[in-house]
C-alpha cells in the first residue's frame, strides 16, 4: 500500500536525454521504483528507460526535487 505524501513535500525526479533524437524526459522517482522491481541491479543501477519519441534507451543526466503533481 502506498502513502501518499503531503502536499508540501517534495518528490525526486529523474532526468533523461535520448542519445539517438534529443528528446528529454523526466520521470518520478516512484516510477523509476517501479521500473526496478523484479530486476537484478547493482547498487546505484538504475533501470532502463525507453524514448517516448524514437524508444532510444535514454541516459540518465541528473536528479532533482520538486512538487508531486
């Protein structure tokens, strides 16, 4: 069961860049957990996550926080 955060917290992001077209993208922390799970990553691996444009695997660039949705 999830917990919903106050509303005056913030959430991490990820984000993105596609090597193959530019396009970026930033995901939720949650969902980059989500992503994870089942997988067999070493400490600090994070998951794949495709190019919504071109579905390029695109690299990871940086975190930040900000408001959930």
């Amino acid at each position: 069961m999830n917990k919903r955060q106050p509303p005056d917290e913030k959430e991490e992001w990820y984000k993105f860049e596609c090597p193959k077209c530019g396009e970026e993208d930033e995901v939720p922390g949650f969902v980059i957990d989500e992503f994870a799970m089942g997988k067999n990553l070493k400490p600090g691996e994070l998951p794949g996550v495709a190019c919504p444009d071109c579905n390029a695997k695109m690299k990871f660039k940086y975190t930040f926080e900000d408001n959930p949705y």
